[in-house]
C-alpha cells in the first residue's frame, strides 16, 4: 500500500474514533436521558353539541370543517311555539303587575280608613266628655232643683248614647287595622304572583334562546349530522366542534421508561405529517394507572398461562409551540415525542389545581 493510502486510512480511523467519543460523550450528557416513544397521537376536547329543546331545524349556518367563534350561532331552530309561550308569559307578568297595584292601592285605602276611624274615635271621646259635663251641670241643678227631673234623665240618656258611639267607633277601628292586616297580605300574595311571573317569563325567554344553537367556544366545527327541516332532539348530536387550540399530545410509554419522567420536563415533538415543523411541549401529567386498566375488559395475569407484557403508561403532553403552527395540529395525527428527563428535582407526576385557586396548576 502506498503511503498516502496508508496515511488515509489512519485519518479516517482517527476521524471515526473522534466522532465515536463525540457521540458517546453526547449519548452519557443527554442521548441516555431523552426518552422516545411512536406511539402517541395527537388529541382535542371536541365538544359534542345537541340541541336543548325539541323542535325543528330551519337552517345550518355553517359548513364542514368551518372556524367559528364563540357565541356564533350554528344552528336555527323553529321558534313559534316559544315565541307564544314567550308572549303568554308576558301577558301573565302584567295581570300579576296589575293585580299587584290594585291590592297596593286597597292597602292605602284601608289605611285612610283607619284615620278616618280614629278621627271618629277622637270626636266621639268629645262627645261623651260633653255628655258627661251635661250630666255633672243637670246633677247639680237638679239637687237645687233649678232642672226637671226629665232634663236630667235626658242627660244621662244622652251620655250612654255618647259612650255607645265611642264603643262602636273603637270597634271600627279595630276591625280596619285587622282589614288592614288582611291587605297586607295580599300585597305580599300579588308581589309573590309577580316574582313568580316574572321567573315564568324568563324560563319561556331563556327556553327561546335555546333555538339558537351558538358556539360555546371558538374552534372548528366538522360532522355535521344535521340538515334543514330534520328534527332535532336532546340526545341527538348535531355537530361536532373541536377548539383548535385545545390540542395536546397523549404519548404510550412503555412501564420501564417512565421512572424519570416529571411534570415540567421539556419535550421536542416530530408530527409525521409536518416533517418540516418541530413542536415543542412540556410534560402535563401521567396516567394514574396503564392503559389496559382504563379499558373496558381489564386484563386479568392471575392464570396458569402467564405471559408477561411491558405495559404503556399514557403520559400527557401539553403543546407549547411554535405559536404559528399550533393550529396544524389535527386530532389523530402520529407524533414522535423525546422526553428529555434529566431535571427531576420535582416529584411531580400528577397534576393539581392548588384551592381557591382554579385555574393555577400546582404539582405533587
């Protein structure tokens, strides 16, 4: 062999060492700890929606696979028989309105009532103060018989009918503070009649605003099951919408490689569909328990014939970014996720919203 044959070679052994060591040094820092799995799929919280009131369709406002926002109406039900319902309620509300003034003002009658009885009351106290004052001056005379006898029976007779006047006069009074009473209570009879039309009006107006099926949130709408004219029921799903924003990635670990993992440790994510994009994310949550316990007949090792299988923690993967790509995402697309576990100074591998606090996310 030439020298330069041989000088050629030794670079290429030298330069194939040097990258041997540089991969190894790479693989002990930070390719031991990176964790990687295919199977993981994309997921979205669609949201299932249904009419709430049964009633006819009369328009799709929207098509396949459409970005809507929230409170965007979707669907159109026949309102007719809501709208009377509506106005029925309406009407009742002003009878009881109605009904409510006149027992006010029957209230404020009986009170005027009362006045004028205790007006009554006062001047048939004069009275008999007047009458018992004849009485006194007759008695007196008539011991000196200055007066006739009749003149003093008069008197008198006059006082007991002074003194009948005030009774009956404190009676009727009495007897309009208890018509007062009575009054009083239907007021608060014909207010209760009010609020309770009034609850009746809102119930009819708020079932009315259920023919307008509107976006809860913003996202996409797809599998639309529903045309004009078809009949919509409660337990009938009309449509499907997904908020774009809401994806998140759920990443079928094997058992074994799951001992590192923590809330919070950065994640690079490959879409199969988008080779040109790389996603970024942080680890949300592990799975209480494997797969094959959430599933609808659990697998039971406890036979003769025991097999042992690597089980698949699922492990939740929120998307980070980038930003402009984050509404690329598609529920259902293969991802390729790499942990990287090398941070664990936190235990976390559940999730917690800490209390009175809704919303913030602490670990434990």
């Amino acid at each position: 062999m030439k020298q330069g044959g041989k000088i050629a070679v030794a670079l290429a052994v030298v330069v194939a060492l040097v990258a041997l060591v540089w991969w190894g040094i790479g693989w002990w820092s930070v390719g031991r700890f990176i964790e990687e799995t295919d199977n993981a799929y994309v997921h979205t919280d669609s949201v299932a929606l249904r009419a709430q009131v049964s009633a006819r369709v009369v328009d799709v406002a929207v098509d396949d696979n459409q970005l809507v926002s929230r409170g965007q109406v979707l669907v159109r039900l026949d309102d007719s028989d809501y709208r009377a319902r509506v106005a029925q309620a309406e009407a009742q509300q002003a009878v009881a309105a109605a009904e409510l003034v006149r027992a006010k003002r029957q209230l404020a009658l009986n009170e005027a009532a009362i006045d004028e009885a205790k007006a009554q009351v006062d001047a048939a106290n004069a009275e008999v103060e007047r009458a018992r004052q004849h009485l006194a001056r007759s008695q007196s005379l008539a011991s000196r018989q200055f007066v006739s006898r009749q003149r003093r029976e008069d008197d008198q007779a006059a006082l007991a009918i002074a003194e009948s006047t005030l009774a009956a006069r404190r009676a009727a009074v009495v007897s309009a503070k208890r018509r007062l009473a009575v009054n009083q209570a239907g007021v608060e009879s014909a207010e209760a009649n009010l609020d309770a039309a009034g609850a009746d009006l809102a119930y009819a107006r708020h079932q009315l605003d259920k023919t307008r099926l509107r976006a809860p949130r913003d996202g996409v709408v797809g599998n639309i099951t529903v045309a004009a004219g078809d009949l919509a029921q409660p337990a009938l799903t009309l449509m499907q919408l997904v908020p774009v924003e809401s994806a998140y990635v759920i990443a079928n670990y094997k058992e074994t490689q799951t001992a590192r993992m923590r809330v919070g440790q950065p994640v690079t994510l490959y879409v199969d569909a988008y080779p040109d994009v790389t996603f970024e994310g942080v680890v949300d949550s592990l799975a209480p328990a494997t797969g094959t316990q959430f599933s609808l007949l659990p697998r039971d090792n406890a036979t003769g014939n025991f097999n042992k299988i690597v089980q698949r923690v699922p492990v939740k993967i929120r998307v980070t970014g980038p930003d402009e790509a984050l509404d690329r995402l598609r529920a259902g697309l293969s991802v390729v996720p790499e942990i990287d576990t090398r941070e664990t100074d936190s235990a976390a591998t559940y999730r917690r919203v800490a209390a009175g606090q809704h919303g913030e996310e602490a670990a434990s």
